[in-house]
C-alpha cells in the first residue's frame, strides 16, 4: 500500500487524500456533530462530485425524519425516484 497522499480543499470542514488510486473524503465539522454544510457541498460541486443538499425545518430535531414528516418523505421519493 502506498503512503496516502493529502489534497488542498478550500474549506476546513472536509479532508481529502488518495491512497493506491482510491479517493476518499472526509467530514472535518465535530462542532456540528459532522453535518453537511452548504460550503461543503459547494466544494464537492467544484471537484465535479454530483451532490445535493436540502435542509428541511423541523421543530423535531436531527430525529425528524422518524417522523410522518410530509418534507422528509418528498426528499425520500424524489432521491429513489431519480
């Protein structure tokens, strides 16, 4: 195995390195329990990643999608219907 090889990213949030040919991404954000951020998925965007990010507002908290929550289930459908 070779040693891995790190990549600049212009953000904090995210680490980056390739080792033996492989990529791989990692989420740098604890102060928010590794969320994905809009700055994150701008830079994933950038790298030619196709990504997506939808934020739903919830009285519920992160269990919200536990719930029969109209949003979360529109999400849903339209991810595994794509």
């Amino acid at each position: 195995m070779s040693d891995p090889r790190e990549l600049a990213l212009p953000t904090d949030k995210m680490l980056a390195e390739v080792d033996d040919g492989v990529g791989w991404m990692i989420y740098n954000n604890p102060a928010r329990h590794n969320a994905q951020s809009l700055e994150m998925v701008r830079v994933l965007a950038a790298a030619g990643a196709s990504v997506e990010h939808r934020e739903i507002a919830s009285p519920y908290g992160h269990d919200s999608f536990l719930l029969p929550l109209p949003a979360y289930h529109e999400v849903v459908r339209d991810f595994l219907e794509a």
